[in-house]
C-alpha cells in the first residue's frame, strides 16, 4: 500500500518518523537534565531550580534567534539540505553533552544546539511545500503527532537509560537518534527544489518584518508564544516536584519520563483528531474551549498529592494543549506566501522558541520565590488570560477559518 501512495505522503511518512527521531533526541533531557546539574557541581536545590531553568531555557533562546536566518536559508538552498545539516550539528553537540564536566561547559554546549536549530521549522517548510491545499489539515494533524509523540518518547526514553545506564549514556542515545533521523531523511525524502534569484530579493530583515505584519499572523505568534511558555514553565521544577512527591531517588527519572510521557501521548491523540474535527468545529471556537480547559488542568496538577494524579492530570492538560497546536499551525498555514514557507515558519516557530526559552526561566523563578506548586497556578491563570485574549482576537481568526 505505501508504494501505491503519492510522493507527498511518502514525504509525510518519511519526515514523520524523522521528526519523531529527531524530537525524541532534543526533548530527552527534560527527563533529568535539572537531576544532571547536581552531578555538574551545584549542590544548592535551589540554584539547581535556576540553573536548570537557564540551561533548558538557553537552547530555545539561540534558536529563535537563528530559525528565521536558517529557514530563508532553507528557501534558497532547499528544504531537505537544510534539515541534514541541522541534523548533523545535533548529532556533534549531543554527543559532546556526554563528556560535559560542569554547567558552564553544559551551557555552552546548550547555546550551540539553539544556534543549529531549525530542525522544527524546515520539516514545517518541506511538509507543506509538497502537500495539496485540500489536504492540509490532515498533514498539520499527522506532522503534530510526531512532534508531540517524540516529546512523549525522548523523556521516556532518556529517563530509562538516565537511571539504568547513566546521565552520559542517554546524550550518547540522543546522538545515535539524530543520527537515525538523518538516514531517514537522506534515503526517504524526495524534495524537487527549485532553486529561486536572490538578485532582488529584499534583506531577511526586511523579510521578517513584512512577514509579521500580514493581517492575523501576529496574533498566531502571540498564541504560540503563550502556549509554549505554558508548556515549558514546569520543564524546570517538574523533577524536583515528582522527587518530593515520596519517589524512590532511584526511578525519579523514570517516574518524570513517564508523567512527561502521559501528557504527550495524549496530546499526540487530540493532535491526531483534529485532522478530522477541523472540518466540523471552527478553529476559533476549537482555541477557546481547549485554552479554557487547559487552565482547569493545569488548576489540577497544582492540587496533585502523588505521581498517578500528577500524571493523570498532566495526561487531560495533553489532551487539550493537543488540539491547540495543530489549530495554530494550519491557521499560520493560510497567511503564509508559498515561496517563503522556510523564512515564515522560521519566524512563526521562534515566537514559540521564545516561549520555550522564557517558560523555564520564569518556572525557576516562581519555584524559587513562591514554591514549586506556585507554577502550575501561575500557568493556570495565564491559559485563563490566553482565553479571553483569543477571545477578542476571534473575528480576525474566524476570518480564516
């Protein structure tokens, strides 16, 4: 049946399976990574809380900085390049993580892998370049599950090896795993890249900006920066969190892996149906009831007493974030020109980088000050302020949808 299939699912296919690879190697330190920075020689919990926060926020920081160059890059040179290299980068940094002997050197390193960022938002770029307009929705749907699935496996995957193997052994996993996405990429993806004159073409600069101001993309920015930052404010207390919670120090990776693991699978299901839901629910009125719902789970996880509700209620935040990103990503979809595809999810994925980058910051901040639990409040108030905002912003979307 696969051979029977056109070349843009066979590209779908083959990019599924690489972006889950390839997410599985760049989420996987979630899993330990505020654990490993004990063994790097920072004994105080709570400058472990700030440190882990800084190195997990300092990858997102450098690759939103750096995805719009490297996704006009892409459109010059071609998308499926683009992603081998990136993917090559990742494999030399991720194996230099396994020999790290301080934070310093882990920061470093941490700043390198955001700068050959971009992994995300070529696959984005490619996907769509080679998939018919009818069809988008489906494509979104699918290519979300694989994000949200290899989140799902990294820590997982990363957690188990941490605790059975060693805090080395996972990055060495993590290099293998980049380097399985690169053959996947190389053998599996067709892309008939056309080549386009850069002699009039305007400065990246000036692309950006007239990027960002198309009618509604600005609002898709500020909802995936919100989302992402909602996301990732917990990444750098959740370990220390699971730990008090009464787990044996032995399996405290193991047991985030799986709490990670949870929530992203079922975010990868809700992913999977809105393929078919968009066609039915509108994506403003899908944005609205999925944020609202987020907060109550997010309310939940602040009330958690054990690992089973901690996952439970992590697993119903999943479901719901799940429906939000692939709604975003096909909205984005119809605003963006098509030969500039690589330069504008370059620039709609940094906004959600800048997230990623800001949410562990600030969750280490408020662990700090007002106590572990004090996060997920704080990121249950926020999705309720993402609510009414998206709330004002309905006709420009409805305009889209």
């Amino acid at each position: 049946m696969f051979f029977a299939w056109p070349q843009w699912k066979k590209n779908l296919a083959a990019l599924w399976f690489a972006q889950f690879s390839g997410m599985g190697a760049i989420t996987g330190v979630l899993a330990f990574l505020p654990l490993y920075v004990e063994q790097l020689g920072i004994s105080d919990p709570a400058a472990q809380e700030w440190w882990a926060g800084l190195l997990l926020g300092i990858a997102p920081l450098f690759a939103a900085i750096s995805g719009p160059h490297w996704g006009a890059y892409a459109d010059r040179k071609g998308r499926k390049l683009m992603l081998e290299r990136v993917t090559v980068a990742f494999f030399l940094v991720m194996l230099a993580m396994a020999y790290a002997s301080s934070v310093y050197e882990m920061l470093v390193l941490r700043a390198l892998q955001g700068v050959f960022g971009g992994f995300t938002a070529a696959v984005l770029a490619l996907v769509t370049s080679i998939t018919p307009k009818e069809h988008i929705d489906f494509t979104m749907s699918v290519y979300q599950t694989a994000m949200i699935a290899g989140a799902a496996f990294g820590p997982l995957f990363g957690g188990f090896i941490a605790d059975t193997l060693g805090y080395s052994e996972s990055f060495m996993s993590f290099a293998a795993l980049s380097i399985l996405s690169l053959i996947i990429i190389h053998l599996g993806v067709q892309e008939d890249f056309q080549p386009q004159s850069t002699a009039n073409r305007p400065s990246i600069g000036r692309q950006i900006r007239a990027m960002v101001a198309i009618p509604g993309l600005r609002a898709m920015l500020v909802i995936m920066f919100l989302i992402q930052f909602a996301i990732q404010v917990i990444s750098p207390i959740l370990p220390l969190y699971v730990q008090r919670l009464a787990v044996d120090p032995a399996y405290v990776a193991s047991a985030v892996g799986a709490v990670v693991a949870a929530a992203a699978l079922a975010s990868a299901i809700s992913s999977a149906a809105m393929g078919r839901l968009s066609q039915y629910w509108r994506y403003e009125a899908t944005l609205l009831i999925a944020s609202i719902l987020s907060a109550f789970s997010f309310a939940l996880q602040g009330l958690a007493g054990s690992v089973l509700s901690l996952g439970l209620a992590r697993a119903l935040g999943g479901l719901f974030m799940g429906a939000m990103l692939p709604t975003v990503n096909a909205l984005a979809y119809q605003l963006i020109p098509p030969d500039q595809r690589g330069l504008a999810f370059g620039v709609t994925s940094s906004a959600a980088l800048v997230g990623n980058m800001i949410g562990p910051v600030a969750g280490g901040f408020l662990a700090i000050t007002l106590g572990s639990r004090s996060v997920f409040w704080a990121t249950a108030l926020l999705f309720l302020l993402l609510t009414g905002w998206i709330y004002v912003q309905r006709n420009k979307l409805r305009q889209k949808s």
